[in-house]
C-alpha cells in the first residue's frame, strides 16, 4: 500500500482514469459492432450511415490515448472496404 500522500493521489487519479478508458473502450465497441452487424446484414446504407458514426468516437479515441492510431485507421480502412464492397 501507498506510504506517501502523493503515491496514494496517483492510486485514486489512476483508478478514475482506469473507469473512463474502459467506458470510453466499451463505447467505441458498440460503434463497430453496429456497423459488423450492418455489414453483416448486407444493408450498404445502414453499414454506411453506422460506419460515418463510429469513425469520430475511434478517432475521440486515439485523442484520448486509448486507442493507437495506426490501429484505428487499420479498423477504419478494413471496414471501409467492406462496406464497398457490398453490392
């Protein structure tokens, strides 16, 4: 356990952090399991409309440090050309 007051600061600074990070994972979750299932559906406007909704909560993510970059524009790429190519 923390023998200083500043250790025991960071403890509870870290723990508030921990909440929002996984809520704001989970939430960028849901965003792209709508457009898998939109996707997955074969509905190309719904996959788009849901598609244009997930891209700035991923995006809010690499801003908030939760997520890497590279690995938000790989999602985004792949699921863009999913999205095309449905017919």
């Amino acid at each position: 356990m923390a023998n200083h007051k500043s250790a025991e600061k960071r403890i509870r600074q870290t723990a508030t952090r921990t909440e929002v990070n996984r809520a704001r994972v989970s939430r960028i979750r849901t965003f792209l399991k709508k457009v898998e299932t939109a996707i997955s559906s074969g509905n190309k406007a719904a996959a788009g409309e849901a598609f244009k909704e997930a891209q700035p909560e991923l995006m809010r993510g690499v801003s908030k440090g939760v997520l890497h970059a590279n690995t938000v524009s790989r999602k985004l790429s792949r699921l863009s050309s999913r999205i095309k190519a449905l017919a």
